[in-house]
C-alpha cells in the first residue's frame, strides 16, 4: 500500500488535477484499484477473513464501507497536496482496520 502511495504522491498535482475533472471519476478509479489489490487472488481469502473478523454484518456491505472509508482518506490526502507521508497514510489506514492483523 506504501508503495501505491509512492507513486500517487509523486504525481500528486496531476493526479489532483484529474480529481476535478469531469471526464474522470476519481473516486471511483481509486475504489476500482483498491478492488483489484484486494479481491485479487493472492488476497482475497485474507480480506474475506479481515471483513469477517472486523465487521459483524454481511460482506457485500462490510466491503463497502472498507472500500468507501479508504477511498474517503485517499481522496482528503489529494486533495489536500499529499502532504504526510505515504507511510503515514498507510500507518491510518491501517490502524483504523486492526493494524497487527494486517502485518501478518
């Protein structure tokens, strides 16, 4: 994930730029990508088991609001010139989500 933020934040004028286009939806580019990281088939046993562990609700809606409060922090962190570093967001995210669960 540190690595993805990388390179966001060394484009980030052009990536803030496309955020307000109206031919891009941003948002939803970021919640597509974030997608296919998670549900590919290398992770996707492991994020069904984290939605299962930290939501207590069916999975479809577990997934949407993982997927919608990441997307929420990404867009804020464009948006506001990628200021903290990659690991920082990285580190938020992670923390918000059962931080050690993910180091496994």
């Amino acid at each position: 994930m540190t690595a993805k933020f990388h390179i966001l934040r060394a484009n980030e004028r052009l990536i803030n730029a496309l955020t307000k286009s109206h031919y891009i939806d941003f948002r939803e580019a970021i919640r597509e990508y974030i997608t296919s990281i998670i549900l590919s088939d290398k992770q996707k046993a492991a994020t069904q088991h984290f939605l299962e562990e930290n939501f207590h609700i069916p999975q479809k809606y577990a997934l949407e609001i993982f997927l919608s409060s990441i997307e929420g922090v990404i867009s804020l962190w464009i948006a506001g010139g990628a200021k903290e570093e990659p690991e920082e967001i990285t580190d938020m995210i992670l923390r918000t989500y059962n931080h050690d669960y993910w180091k496994k």
